[in-house]
C-alpha cells in the first residue's frame, strides 16, 4: 500500500475512531492512568513556568497536570501552523509544529512532556538531542515509552483494542501501531540512556515495576538536567 494511502488511513482512524478506542471502557481506564502516572513523579508538582507538551493533540493531558504554570503550549504537527492562544485559558495555546525541530531556543524550556511520541520518531536520538536543547539546566523531561513489542502490551491490543476497532478498521489500528511506532522499546531506551546519561534519571514501569519491559504496559521516564552527582 503506498505511505500517502496508508497516512490517509490512519489520520482517517484518529479523527474519527481514536476517541472511542482509547478513551472508554478499560482502555480508557488505562489510558488516563498513563497520564496520572507522568505527574506521579513529586518533582514535577513543583512550579514550571514554561511547558511545552508534544503530540498533544486532543488535549488529553493537559488536565492531570500537577504543577501550576504561566504558559502552557500544546504542540502538534496536526494542529494548523503558529501559535495561537485557546480562548477558553488565557494561559495555554496550541502550535503547530514538528517535535522534531522544535521553535524554542536553548533552554527556553522548564517542563518538557512527551505523553506518546517517541517511538513515532524515525530518528529518536536526534529529536531526543533537540528535546534536551530547549529545557534549561535544572529543568525536566518526562517522557512515556510504549513496552512495544512487549508480550503483555500485544496480548492487550489483541483483546481489548483491536477488539474495539470497527472490523473494517482493525488494520488501521495495526497500522497506526506497527507503522508508527518505528522504533522498539529496547531501542529507544537505548537512546535516551544514551542522550541522558550524565544527568538524574528515573524510570518506573506499569504494572509490575520489577518485572522485564516486555510484561509491562509501559514506562515513564523522568529526568532531570542536572548533572549526576551535583546536589546544587
């Protein structure tokens, strides 16, 4: 199938089967707790002026937010281009953009939040590089990761999403998954340790935090950039 038919096909998914498959029932269940669980860090309740979520289209994180701001920008590549304040907050707006070459300057940034994008990334250890330049020293990133191919997070799809998905639109859903999702759970954890590696980071699988990646559902990363070892 050639990529302009197949891109059509999952934008078609989202607009207009995205919010039924995964924000009710069980996958609803889990899938606002994957947004509970990248405010569950208690670093993150503290103040951060400027911050800046990726692939936030739909606006779904936004309200578990734990910290208070003064600007709060949703980034999409879906959303028309430029930055344009929402009406209804005087302090959010959206920006069309792509999370790979972000319109910030270095260390422009307090909080950085990529609830569901990394794995979309051709070339994760450039758009994870280009994510670090624009948080300042002292500032955060927190990061969710897909246990994808994991066994438990493909038994899931198997029988609770896939499932959910109209017949005629089950191998779109496989598409938007394995076409995607470009790169492995291993792989990206690989880059980010990688990218991340002199400065604090925390990493806390869901549900089972002692068991390996590929029984659980997913992780959140947390990192702080200051370096390892300097308590300032």
């Amino acid at each position: 199938m050639p990529q302009p038919e197949i891109e059509r096909l999952i934008m078609d998914f989202y607009q207009s089967q995205y919010s039924r498959v995964f924000e009710t029932g069980y996958i609803g269940v889990l899938h606002r707790k994957m947004h509970r669980t990248l405010e569950a860090c208690s670093s993150v309740r503290e103040h951060r002026a400027i911050t800046l979520e990726l692939g936030a289209y739909g606006d779904q994180h936004r309200s578990h937010v734990a910290h208070t701001y003064e600007e709060y920008t949703m980034l999409d590549i879906m959303f028309p281009p430029g930055k344009t304040l929402i009406e209804r907050d005087p302090y959010v707006y959206e920006l069309g953009a792509d999370a790979t070459q972000l319109p910030y300057a270095d260390g422009a940034v307090d909080r950085l939040i990529a609830s569901c994008l990394i794995m979309h990334m051709r070339y994760p250890e450039d758009t994870l590089v280009e994510w670090r330049r624009v948080v300042r020293s002292g500032g955060r990133l927190s990061i969710y990761v897909h246990c994808d191919p994991g066994i438990l997070l493909r038994v899931l799809r198997r029988i609770l999403i896939r499932s959910k998905a109209r017949i005629e639109s089950r191998h779109v859903h496989e598409l938007l998954q394995y076409g995607q999702h470009a790169v492995s759970y291993p792989a990206v954890m690989t880059f980010i340790r990688h990218v991340f590696g002199t400065y604090k980071i925390q990493e806390r699988k869901f549900p089972f935090r002692w068991l390996p990646w590929d029984l659980n559902l997913w992780t959140i990363v947390d990192i702080e950039l200051t370096k390892r070892g300097n308590s300032s």
